[in-house]
C-alpha cells in the first residue's frame, strides 16, 4: 500500500465514524485545506479501489467505511486480539525436515515462509506452530511423498515437558518483551499537546507515523500465540491495551 494511503486507513481506523463524515470539518481546518495537503478524494478511492473501504450514500451525504480487510490493513495485517482469543485444541504442529545441500535454495525460501507465517524453532530443521496447518500441506505438497526430506506431524508435550518451555525455546520472548517494554516507553513520554486541542491536524499525522512505526517494530517477531500458550509476563496485551487507549483519547480529543 502506498505510504500515505496506509497514514489515511490508519487515521480512520482509530477515529471510527467521528472522521467519516462528509466534510470532515469537525477534525481539520478546513476540508479544502485536507484535501490540498493530504489529496484526500485520490487516497479514498485508491483505498475504495481496493476494497479497504466501502462508500455509503446517505441522506446527509457520502460515508465511508473500513471493510474487514481495510481494518485489517490498519492493524499492520494481524489482529492482535482476534489472534489471542483463537482456541488451541492443545497440539503443536511440526515441520521436519532435512534438505540436502544441492536444495540450499529451497531451504532458505522454506524458512522465509516458515518466520513470516509465525512458526518458532525449535533446532534449524524442527519448526512449530499452534494452528492446524492446511496452508503447510499445500504449501508443501512437493514434499508429501518424500519423507526424508520433509514431513509434518501433531505432537503434545510428553510427561514432564510443558508448554511454556516449547514456546520459549521456540520464539525469543525475551526480545519480543524488550520492544514491548520500548514501545510502552515511548508511548508514555509522547503525551503532550496533541491531548490538550493545541495540535494541528499535520502535527496528529506526523505523530500517529511514528506511533505506527514504533508499534509495527514492537509487533514484528510476535508470533501472537492463542492466550492459553502465553508465557509467563508476556507483554503484548498490555502494550496493546496501552495503544488503544492513547489513540482512542487522541481521536476522542481531536475531533
């Protein structure tokens, strides 16, 4: 998604119907002003274009929507909560495998899938997830005949093993907790005048860039486990919970 494009769902994301109005006048200078500055007519319907949001004609005028895919987009493309409270049937899924040395190629695009879909490691060649893997078998299907070199099995913990001690072997949660804890930080010192109607709209803009590009580097290498699989001072949900509270205050405040 183009850059300022993304700036405009994220804005509308947080500040829900209070800026889906015609004019948007109850936020902004002026609408003139928006639509010189930020070319708010081509960013709607470039977001519209692509299905991000979805145009009503009403009696008062146009409003725009988020579609599920634009509020998705907003949130960086994970929901955090809905990621959370997905049910974990108490299984972990594995992938194994052990290609030779003339795949090195394959290899290196197997494990670039295999961190972009959340999967942790447990050894370089024993990866896990919590969730029934359909997209593997697919993804994999090349493979399903040819064990040796790669397979995917269900497995729970044997007696006297735990959970929280696969989760922390397989994802740095110590690294995932340190940019949950710089993130909070940051959000903590930032508190200022936009709070207080002082603030320009170009000032809300300019400090919601860098609040989306502080939680994004925080959320990056969290694998956004189902809650019963949590382990022990996990930070996501506070820093969460953190963040909709300051932009809800911020969008309750500038409009």
């Amino acid at each position: 998604m183009k850059p300022k494009s993304e700036e405009l769902l994220n804005v509308l994301f947080w500040a829900a119907d209070k800026l889906m109005r015609p004019t948007l006048r109850n936020w902004l200078e002026s609408s003139e002003a928006w639509e010189c500055r930020y070319d708010l007519r081509n960013r709607l319907a470039y977001l519209e274009q692509r299905q991000l949001l979805q145009r009503e004609k009403r009696a008062e005028g146009i409003v725009y929507r988020l579609t599920e895919l634009g509020r998705l987009a907003a949130l960086g493309g994970r929901d955090p909560q809905a990621r959370w409270a997905r049910p974990w049937d108490g299984q972990w899924r594995m992938v194994i495998f052990d290609l030779p040395v003339h795949c090195g190629r394959l290899r290196q695009r197997l494990l670039r899938w295999l961190r972009q879909n959340g999967f942790g490691y447990l050894q370089d060649s024993v990866w896990i997830h919590p969730d029934p893997l359909a997209e593997v078998a697919v993804a994999l299907e090349d493979f399903r005949d040819d064990v040796e070199a790669l397979t995917v099995m269900e497995a729970r913990c044997g007696a006297g093993y735990s959970n929280e001690a696969v989760v922390r072997g397989a994802w740095n949660f110590k690294e995932i907790n340190k940019r949950y804890e710089a993130y909070l930080a940051w959000l903590g010192q930032s508190k200022g005048k936009l709070w207080s109607r002082l603030a320009r709209p170009a000032e809300v803009i300019a400090w919601l860039q860098r609040e989306r590009a502080a939680w994004m580097h925080a959320l990056l290498p969290d694998p956004l486990l189902p809650r019963p699989v949590w382990p022990a001072g996990y930070l996501g949900e506070e820093a969460w919970q953190a963040r909709a509270e300051r932009l809800g205050g911020l969008a309750s405040v500038a409009m």
